[in-house]
C-alpha cells in the first residue's frame, strides 16, 4: 500500500506522506497500519459531544428569527435595518471558520473547541444584559455568531481524524442531524420563549444557559483527535490544555510514576520516525502554520474545490432564503403570532433531522457502491488510498435525483404561498425541502474533505467561506426580489437556476474532478517538497534555470 494523503500514518509528520514517490519497500508496523486507535464506544462519545456542540450556531442563527418583529419595534427601526443583523451574523459564519480552522489544524481541535465557545458564552451574556442600543446589537451578534460558527468545521476535521472514508458517513449522518436539531428548535425555542415573556430578553438568557452547559460539557469529555498532536490516537496528550478536565488527575498521577523512568516511555509516545515526542514535532509545525490563516481561501482557487464549494453553498443559500422568508409569508398571508411563527418552522426542521441521518448512511452505501464496481477492496483499517479511488463519484452518486426534486419542491412552495393555499401544504413542502437541501450540501461537504485529507478543518472552513457568502448575498437580495418577482416567481427562479447549475456542475466534478484532484495535488506537493527541502538544506538552494 502506497502512502498518500488519505492514507496517514500515526506520524504527525508528512514530509514522506505527501510525496508520491517516497513509498517505502518495507512494510510499516502494524501499529502504524491503524487509521485510529479510538474505539467504537469512543467515537460514539465524541459524535455525541460534536453533536450538541455544533448545535450553537444554527439554534443562535435560528432562535433570532420569530424576534425580528420585536426587535424592530423595541430599537424603532426598519425591517432592512433589523436584516441587517442577519447579514452580520452570516458574515462572522464564514470569517469565524477562516481564523479558527486553521488554528485547529495546528493546535489541535480541543483548545479552539474550548476558545470559541466561551467567546460565545460571553457575547450571550453581553446581549442578555444590554438591550438599549441598536450598535450594540450588531456588535454582539457579530461577536455571536464569531464564536459559535467555528464548531461546524472544526468538527469535519475530528471526523476525518477518527473516521476511514468508507465509514464517514455514518458519523457525519448523526453530526448533521444534531446540528440540524438546532436549526428545527432554535424558531421554537425563540417564539415560546418571546411569546411567554413578551419581550425578546429572556432569548438570550436562554443561550447564555445553553452555552454554559456547552463549555463543562466540551471540556470535561472532548479529547484531542487531531492527527498532528496525537497521531492515530497512540500518542498520549501531555499538555494540560489538551487533555480532558476529566482525565487530568488520571494523567498527572501517570506522569509522576514515570518520572525518572525515560527508558519506560511507551512507543505510542515516541514518533516513529526520529524518536521524538508528537508534541515537539507539533510545536516545530507551528511555526510555520501559524500566519497561514488564508489557506481555505487559497482552496477556493482550484478547479475540483471550486465546483464542490458551490455546490455546497448554493444549497445552503436555497435554505437560508426559505429561512428568512418564512416570517413574514406566516405573518403576512396566515397572521401567525410569535410562537406560531416558531412552530412553523418544525416541519422543515424534522426534515433535516432525517434527511441528515439517513443521508449519512446512504453516503457509506454510495462508497461501497463504487468500490463493488471497480472491484476495489474497502481498507477499514488504514483506510482507503483516494489517489486511486473515484471519491467525486461515489459521493456525488444520485445527487442529481435529490435537486431535481428540490427544483419541483421549491416551485410548488412559491405558488402555494402566492395563491394562500391552505397552511398545511406550505408546511408540508417545507419538510421535504429541509430534507432535500440538507442532503444535498452535507454531500458535498463531505467530499471537500474527503479531497483534502491533510487539513479537514481547512477545507470545511473554506465551505463556511462559500455557503455564508452566498447565503449572505441571497439574504440581502431577498426582499428586493420578492417586491420585484413575488414569492411564485422568486422561488420558480430559484429552482430553475438550482436545476441547470445543479446538472453542469455535476456532470463536470464527475467527469473531470478526480483528474482536477490529481493535477491540484501533483502541483502542491511539489510546492511542498520544494519548502521542506529549503528548511532541511543549510546552504541556500540554487535557483532553478
């Protein structure tokens, strides 16, 4: 088996992964064989943690909704005035993943789980306390949603830390349906909660719970995963800020039993390949990562990526557009109240609870699929080398059956709203959209990652980047072209344009994405050879004719 990207050992280094020339003819140890020594039970565990964590940016994003009304008669302002703490809020979504992504593929995801979090915390606690000033609400919700909107990324990185690419979906199924949980209590939670206490205040106490809980949780039982800082999971975690609260006497008694024994020290704490500990060799990577924060915009560029980030992000502004719309079509055309209006927003949300889940496992099904065809032999240990597997097919399989549908779905919503149809049919197609869209950009999410194996944090990041660029740009146009269009009309176009990108950019990634992947990664690990030639050679390098 040849090494590649996909393919790491429990090495933090790459310096020999990445090479596609720098097979070995002798065969690794088996410890290094292993794509992770986590457990079954373990994963369990951390999917649960990644679960409720990845609940804080969609249930912030969504709580706000059944508010806008509130919050446009408390400030004495205008409904474009009010949007515009939307258009904020989606901004720090793609800003957030670009400065905290990147940090986690160096630092690890613990420590920037445990940061972003308590940002949150505190720009809760900001917005439960201060509600006399329009600035302030923009300030905080800008602070909001920078804290909240680094989990998602973060937490397609532990997946591809613990998880072989035929098994990812059976993680990112359950991730997804969690943080979907937000997306379908969060109007809920936001309604009830204004409707009860007629005012919008006690919302933010309620987040301010919510995020409290998030912090012991995260911190008492997340581990570290990154694959830089523990390798496969053998690496024994020695920094305080890494480890567990709940493990840290367990540590700290280790340590001192095996103080003065050096000659002890296990194998696992060791890298393979020089003999020093995986946090050194962390800590020298560092020095080189740490400005590079502009690396998942650097993803945006090449000619795979780009195609899956659209995909990905368009999607995710179809979604976005029914979101916002949703207040004043059940204000305006059914004279819902506050929690009415919350409630309106459960049967999309059950939607994607259950298109994430069964999506994730339709994905595995898509993977061995593919693998049946080709006559490929699935590796659930070291997991599979995608160099010579078509990952853009196996993931992309069927997609065009998902948004065909959704082009169907979205006309008929735009009519029936148009015409006052009766509220269950809006409420019902509302359900198969949430189902529908949700698999749709949690497809292509995964496949981002899947071709960027050496920084998942990073490519997820790089999503953020494009979904909340185009929903951004979808909420600002939406009022605009809802006055100009009408709702029938509005979501016409917007299946149509859905549709016919949907079937181009498709065909394209299927057609030309692995040779795009192939040519992407023969360029960058040239690059890379060349960097760590120049780090390693003392005597400056002549230049090349």
């Amino acid at each position: 088996m040849s090494p590649s990207m996909e393919i790491e050992p429990a090495s933090p280094t790459r310096s020999t992964v990445l090479s596609p020339t720098s097979a070995s003819p002798h065969p690794q140890p088996p410890s290094q064989d292993i794509y992770t020594t986590f457990s079954q039970r373990e994963k369990y565990g951390i999917t649960f943690i990644l679960g409720i964590t990845t609940i804080t940016s969609p249930l912030t994003a969504t709580i706000y909704f059944p508010l806008l009304p509130l919050l446009q008669a408390h400030f004495h302002t205008s409904a474009q005035a009010i949007n515009l703490t939307i258009t904020i809020y989606i901004i720090f979504q793609a800003l957030s993943p670009l400065f905290f992504a990147t940090l986690s593929d160096t630092f690890g995801r613990r420590p920037i789980f445990l940061v972003t979090l308590l940002i949150y915390l505190f720009a809760n606690l900001g917005l439960a306390l201060q509600q006399d000033s329009y600035g302030a609400l923009l300030v905080l919700r800008a602070l909001q949603s920078f804290g909240s909107s680094a989990a998602i990324a973060v937490s397609y990185g532990v997946v591809a830390d613990v998880c072989v690419p035929s098994d990812r979906g059976k993680m990112v199924g359950p991730i997804s349906s969690a943080q979907s949980l937000g997306l379908c209590i969060g109007p809920v939670i936001g309604g009830w909660v204004a409707w009860k206490s007629r005012g919008y205040g006690w919302v933010f106490w309620v987040l301010v719970i919510v995020s409290g809980v998030l912090v012991a949780v995260a911190g008492a039982f997340l581990p570290e995963t990154a694959r830089n800082v523990v390798g496969n999971g053998r690496q024994g975690a020695t920094r305080w800020w890494i480890r567990p609260w709940c493990n840290g006497i367990v540590h700290s008694l280790r340590r001192l039993r095996q103080q003065g024994t050096p000659k002890e020290k296990s194998s696992f704490e060791r890298d393979a390949s020089g003999g020093r500990d995986a946090e050194e060799l962390c800590a020298e990577k560092k020095r080189f990562k740490f400005l590079d924060f502009l690396a998942c915009l650097r993803i945006i560029f090449w000619k795979d990526s780009a195609l899956i980030l659209w995909m990905h992000g368009w999607f995710y502004l179809v979604d976005y557009s029914i979101q916002t719309a949703l207040p004043s079509i059940y204000q305006d055309i059914y004279h819902f109240n506050e929690l009415l209006i919350g409630l309106s927003y459960l049967p999309r949300g059950a939607g994607i609870i259950t298109g994430g889940y069964l999506n994730g496992k339709m994905m595995d099904r898509k993977y061995r699929l593919t693998a049946k065809e080709i006559n490929h032999t699935i590796d659930r240990a070291a997991g599979d080398n995608l160099d010579h597997f078509p990952i853009e097919t196996a993931r992309s399989r069927d997609s065009w059956h998902l948004f065909g549908t959704l082009s169907l779905i979205l006309i008929a919503y735009g009519w029936a709203v148009e015409k006052h149809a009766h509220v269950s049919i809006p409420l019902v197609l509302q359900y198969a959209q949430g189902f529908l869209t949700t698999s749709l950009y949690t497809i292509f999410i995964t496949l981002l990652v899947d071709v960027f194996p050496e920084s998942p944090s990073t490519a997820a990041a790089a999503g953020s980047v494009a979904r909340c660029s185009l929903a951004a740009s979808g909420v600002a146009a939406l009022q605009p072209l809802l006055d100009v269009l009408g709702r029938g009309w509005y979501f016409t176009a917007l299946a149509l344009v859905s549709s016919f990108f949907g079937f181009v950019v498709v065909f394209a990634i299927q057609t030309h994405g692995r040779s795009w992947r192939s040519e992407r990664r023969a360029k960058t690990t040239t690059v890379q050879r060349d960097q760590e030639y120049g780090e390693k050679d003392e005597a400056p390098r002549p230049a090349s004719s």
